[in-house]
C-alpha cells in the first residue's frame, strides 16, 4: 500500500479529505478492527486477526475496504499548536443563502482541518490552523470575502486540553445483527 514517494498511500488518503457522506454497515470484525487501529494504528493485521479470532487476510481485506469506502483514514494525528502553528481557530459562519457551497469552498483549503454543515447560530463550523495570527487573519477575511457569507464569528484555540479519535465503533446493533450505519 506505501510507495517510497507516499505514492497510492497518499493519493488515497488526500482523496478522503472531502465530503463524508454515511456509511455502509459494520459487522463486529470491522468495528473491532476499527477499535484495534484506534488504540495502536501500527498495530499488525497478524495480532488484529488473533485478537478479533480471523484471518490476517480477512483483516488486511477488511481494512482495504474499510479505506477505500472512506470509513477508515489512518494518519499520525498530532497537537497543530505543539507542531509550532502559531494560531488554531474554530470559526462559525452564518449564510444568507445554502451553506453547501460556502462549505464545499472551504473544504478545499489546506488550512481547514474540518468542516461541517450545521444546525442553530451557524450554518457552518471550520477548524483552521495557521502559521500565525496574521495568517489566521487573512483567512478570515478570505472567508468573509466567499459570497453569501453573512458574518463570521471566530474562536481562537489557547490551550488543546483534549483531542481523542478512540471512541471505537460503538453503534447500537440493528435487529438483523449487521450494525447500525457508520
């Protein structure tokens, strides 16, 4: 899957920085191959499949789709302001018009690390990281350029206290035993 220059590893996981649409349905293997790779994503398919009862093949298949349906991303998540980036900020964004294409602009960005539509004050939330405060700044009024942006009110990161992606895969069972959607 890695290539000496990042190669298919990271064309796969630039492809999967877009729009997250739901999920297929989790069976046990792939939630528990889910929760393994949480605890430890350098842990082997070998003491995956031992621990979950499977095939390494199973698992290195289950993982491969897992990726390709755009359910899994496995990266190095680190502390943007313990990196040295200067400004972290959470921005609310309110429209006057469908904040899709509001959204959509600024999910191509690089200094957006998540973007969601959303419900209430806002009509979109952006998490940007930047060099510094001036960066941060001309963000802002990079974002409050897009057309249809009505106001934006920004939040500034002082101090990260908790980042966790180890929640698991813990979806309420369905009747038939397959897994709540993802």
């Amino acid at each position: 899957m890695r290539t000496a220059g990042g190669g298919h590893y990271r064309n796969a996981q630039q492809e999967s920085r877009g729009a997250v649409s739901s999920g297929r349905r989790l069976d046990s293997v792939d939630r528990s191959l889910i929760e393994a790779l949480q605890q430890n994503g350098r842990d082997s398919f070998r003491r995956i499949a031992a621990e979950v009862g499977v095939s390494e093949a199973t698992i290195r298949a289950r993982y491969q789709h897992l990726c390709e349906d755009g359910i899994i991303q496995v990266t190095a998540v680190t502390n943007p302001l313990g990196l040295g980036f200067g400004a972290q900020a959470m921005v609310g964004i309110r429209t006057g018009g469908p904040p899709g294409p509001v959204a959509e602009e600024i999910a191509g960005w690089d200094e957006a690390g998540y973007v969601v539509v959303t419900a209430g004050q806002f009509d979109v939330l952006v998490e940007l990281v930047c060099t510094d405060a001036g960066h941060l700044l001309e963000l802002s009024d990079r974002i409050r350029g897009l057309a249809d942006v009505v106001s934006t009110e920004s939040f500034l990161y002082l101090e990260l206290r908790k980042q966790l992606y180890d929640w698991g895969a813990r979806v309420a069972d369905s009747p038939d035993g397959a897994g709540a959607p993802a």
